[in-house]
C-alpha cells in the first residue's frame, strides 16, 4: 500500500477486482464509483436476466458483489486479507422490468473481522427495487 501526506491510497485497487472477479463478470457488472467504506456498481439490462422481470437471484448477486467491493474499499487491507458473505437479507421492493440497476453499498460498521454493510438498489428511474442488510467476514 502507498501512503501520501492526507488521504490514503490503494496500491491496488480491490473493489475494481471484485468487479472484475469470474461471476460478477458473467453477470457483466461495472464498478462506477469506490471510496473508501463505498462502492457503486452497475448490472446492464440483458434478456438473460429475465423477460418479464428481473430475476431475483441477479439482484441478490448484484447485492452481493456491491457490498463486498465496498468492504474491500478500505486503505488498510493488504494483500494476505480475505473475506466472504456471511448472511445478507434482501427485501425486494419493486419489480424491476427492463431495466439497468445500480446498487450503492455502504458499510454500517467495521469491526475486527465482521462487516456490516447496507445496499440500496435502484432502476434506471432511479426508483429504489431493493434493499439489503450484508454481513462480511474480512480479515484484514
């Protein structure tokens, strides 16, 4: 990790690779924005996603690999750390048609190995479809 006089910055760029990891690129996710405790990332809208509607299950991964960049998106993790989703709820608020969805992640709290975080998802309307409360087991 390089340090700088002021803020810190990440020699590597973790939320990117999150982004950019096996199947978050199958779904073809895109990271449009990381800071620190933050990430936002978006799901194109593709038929493969659902028809009718978007399939539950794309959200759900799109919640997932949202919050975990945003756990990641932290100056003080090096390169031996790891980490996986330990629980999340989601609640599905709207049915997202035909749509690309952005989620905003935020992480709620930072403990010494446990995360917690909260992921808002919306559509291209920027009417919010979900919600999720993510925790994460992350050793830095």
């Amino acid at each position: 990790m390089e340090r700088r006089a002021g803020p810190l910055t990440l020699a590597f760029d973790y939320a990117q690779a999150v982004a950019n990891d096996g199947f978050a690129s199958l779904l073809g996710v895109e990271l449009t924005h990381s800071a620190p405790d933050q990430a936002t990332i978006r799901l194109p809208y593709r038929e493969a996603l659902g028809t009718v509607r978007i399939h539950g299950g794309a959200i759900s991964a799109l919640i997932d690999i949202a919050a975990t960049a945003a756990f990641w998106s932290h100056p003080a993790l090096t390169e031996g750390a790891w980490g996986a989703t330990v629980d999340f709820t989601v609640h599905f608020l709207k049915l997202a048609v035909d749509t690309d969805l952005i989620a905003e992640a935020k992480v709620r709290r930072r403990g010494g190995s446990v995360c917690v975080g909260d992921v808002s998802v919306r559509n291209a309307d920027g009417e919010e479809v979900a919600a999720a409360r993510v925790t994460y087991r992350l050793s830095p």
